[in-house]
C-alpha cells in the first residue's frame, strides 16, 4: 500500500479499471474522517480509510470482485460497516463506504484534479470532485461551486448531500487546511510553525525583522516580512486562525486589537501570562472594544496542565490546542441535505 497523490495519479494513468473507495457517512467514532479515500486495482493499492480490519475486509471485496471479473461487479454502491465485534474492530461506530468503479473518462477526470492539487496545493475553494452514488459519472467542480461547497462542509472533506434530486457524494481532494496566521518568527514562532508543518494548516508567518524568517521553509508554509505586521491583519482570510508571538508587546497589542475587531476570524491566540491577559483586556477596554469583541481573545495559550517553557513544548501545546479547535468547528459545520443549485465547472 502507498500513501501518496503521487501514487493515486500513477494508479489512475495505467490501464484498466480502478476502483474508488471512500468514507461516505460516519456514525460514532470511525478510523477516518469523511472524504478520506483510497484506490484499489487488482495488484495496486493506494491511499487508506483508516486500515484495520475495516480495511482488510473492503480490500478483500473489492478483490475478489476483480477475480470474478470486473464486469461483473456493481459500477457504485454504498455500503455499510459497524464497527464492532463483527470487524473485530472496538471503535463502535459505523462507516458508510463508497465503491465506485472508474474507467477512461473517470479516471481522467480524477487523474486530473489530483495532478492539479500536485502543482497548486493550496486553493481557498479547495480541489472538489462529486459522484452519484448510484452511478461513477465523477465530475469536478470548481469557482462559485467549490465555493459552495467549501462553505457548507467548512474544514470537512465531504460527504453525502442531494443535489438537484440527485444522493451525491462530494469529495475534496486536497487535505482542506486551514489558513494560520502567525505573527512573530523568534524561538516559539519557528518551533510552532515546525509543530504544524505536518498538519492540515496553511502557515503564513509574518515578522518584520528579515534575518529571523531566513531559512523558514515548506510546503505549506509562505513567509512574510512586513515593517507593520499589523496591518497585514487586513489580508487574513475569513475563518483563518490567528497565532501572536512577536518579540513586542506593543507590536502584540496592535495585532491583537486588528485582529479582534474582525468577527469572521476563527481561533485568535496570543502568548502571554494571566498578567499580560488583564492588561490587554484593560486597554483593549480602554480602545473602545466591546466585550465581545475582547472575548475572542484566547490568552494565555495552550493546552491547560502543559506548563513547560521551552520551544518545542510551547509549540506541542498550542498544536494541539488549535487542532482541538479545528476538530470542534468541523464537528459544527454541515452541509445541507438538499441543494437546488447544480454543480459543475464554472
């Protein structure tokens, strides 16, 4: 089994026929996420839904559908999983499990999109494919679309909707980071972002001091030197989260007053003590922000009962801390059952 794009795109572009698998639905605690997917061929495999036995058994389905002859197997189907003593899997929930079988055009159309996300990775809309469940008449979707649908499901890699009278499946492709703004590349901010280099968060770091972001690279991490990182503030996409780590104060307090004045940031995090906390809160007052506006203010922090000082440790809390946030603002989105606009390029 391989794990990488890559390997999906090389699956796609040999012949014969693949099989797409994916999570459709979940109920409970499950191995993977919605949207996570994998291919199977006679003699490849690519991608996971979460392994185990869950895994074994789809794998197996799927093979032994090839060794009977792939014309004969179901071209889509959705299939239901416990997760229980009948899997030998202690998870408790259930997976609903999307088979679709894919030739010529089909697997075209997700060769494409896959290589698209090879060459731009990081898409505000997201990299989307939908799929009947009923049928394997994938299709891509892009623009208003994609907007549409990364709206609705938020973080969430996708799942079951009807569109136009139609069960569809959407999918997103890409790994549906979200946007994270630090401010401040000294000791902390480096080792915060190495911390969430490896996570579904597209980093920007911002430092007005150039030899401090010198060597700071990744794939989805883009540096920034600004003489007012404050008014960077500006920049920030609606739902990105926002970390402040900068070696001033009074640089914290004017990041963190652009910042709170904006209702449609998410998470919106400063270093401090519980002294720096009731200072700020005073002169945050004191500038005319409201409570509520105040109240979006996270400080100190991290993960409570974490108390070392060092780097890495700070940055190991604060991973953890923002991810819990992620996960809670996925668990809250959802996509409507039912939507009336089609969906397609455009």
């Amino acid at each position: 089994m391989t794990l990488s794009r890559r390997d999906h795109i090389r699956l796609l572009s040999e012949p014969g026929p693949v099989m797409l698998v994916s999570v459709a639905a979940i109920r409970g605690s499950t191995p993977r996420e919605v949207g996570a997917f994998m291919l199977i061929t006679p003699d490849a495999i690519s991608g996971t839904i979460g392994g185990g036995n869950l895994e074994h058994q789809v794998t197996r389905r799927v093979r032994e559908g090839f060794d009977a002859g792939a014309d004969k197997m179901a071209v889509a189907e959705i299939a239901r999983f416990p997760l229980g003593p009948g899997l030998g899997q202690c998870c408790g929930g259930s997976v609903e499990v999307g088979f679709h079988m894919l030739r010529g055009v089909a697997k075209e159309t997700l060769r494409t999109v896959l290589q698209e996300i090879e060459t731009a990775p990081i898409r505000a809309a997201g990299h989307w494919v939908t799929v009947p469940t009923d049928c394997s008449d994938i299709a891509r979707v892009s623009g208003a679309h994609a907007r549409m649908l990364s709206g609705s499901f938020g973080a969430a890699r996708g799942g079951i909707v009807t569109l136009n009278g139609v069960e569809t499946l959407c999918l997103r492709l890409d790994d549906a980071r979200t946007p994270m703004w630090i401010f401040g590349a000294g000791h902390v901010g480096k080792a915060v972002v190495q911390a969430l280099a490896p996570l579904p968060f597209d980093i920007h770091l911002i430092d007005s001091r150039d030899e401090f972001l010198a060597g700071v690279e990744g794939e989805n991490v883009q540096v920034c030197q600004s003489d007012k990182p404050e008014a960077e503030v500006a920049d920030i996409p609606a739902g990105a989260h926002v970390l402040i780590l900068t070696h001033n104060h009074a640089l914290d307090f004017e990041i963190c007053r652009a910042a709170l004045v904006r209702d449609d940031l998410g998470f919106v995090g400063m270093i401090g003590s519980q002294t720096k906390r009731a200072r700020f809160i005073r002169r945050l007052s004191d500038r005319g922000l409201s409570p509520v506006e105040i109240g979006r203010l996270t400080t100190p922090i991290g993960i409570q009962g974490i108390t070392g000082k060092q780097p890495v440790v700070i940055a190991a809390s604060v991973a953890a801390q923002v991810l819990s946030v992620r996960e809670a603002q996925m668990a809250q989105t959802q996509m409507p059952k039912s939507a009336s606009d089609g969906l397609g390029d455009g």
